[in-house]
C-alpha cells in the first residue's frame, strides 16, 4: 500500500477559497497542472523477444489510432504498473 500525503486546511483558508472567482479557481488550476506535469525520465534499451503475428497486429492497430507502437507499449506499460 502506497503512503499518500494528506494537505490539512485551516478554516481561514478555506474561507478564503470560497470568495475565490472563477477566473482565479481556472489559474489555480492550470499552475497546479503545470507545476506537477509528469518530467519523462531517461529511456532505456531493450531487447525482446514478440511473436511477428502479434507486433503486426499491434503495429497495424496502433497505426489506425495515429499512436507510434512504441508509445502505446509504454502508454500499456504504465497503466498496468499504476493499476
């Protein structure tokens, strides 16, 4: 089980966050994007072994969606990691 940080609030805070505009709330939230946008880390390379069938397939398939095959293994590769 992953540890997750808990952010504790005061009241005052949160009052003042209610009189926030709408304006406000949407530069919040794009700061708070950009501050924690994902920094790629070093690509490493590797050797595998996949029947051709399959990575045809997947080529093919990763084409008609416009994904280089790569990023979609890597996109698959995080998403079972993070599940």
């Amino acid at each position: 089980m992953k540890n997750k940080a808990i952010q504790k609030f005061s009241d005052e805070y949160l009052e003042e966050c209610k009189r926030l505009t709408a304006d406000e709330i949407l530069e919040f939230l794009e700061n708070f994007r950009n501050l924690h946008q994902e920094i790629p880390s070093k690509s490493k390379l590797i050797s595998i072994k996949i029947p051709e069938d399959l990575l045809v397939t997947f080529k093919q398939k990763a084409k008609l969606h416009k994904i280089p095959y790569q990023t979609q293994i890597k996109k698959l590769m995080k998403q079972w990691t993070n599940s």
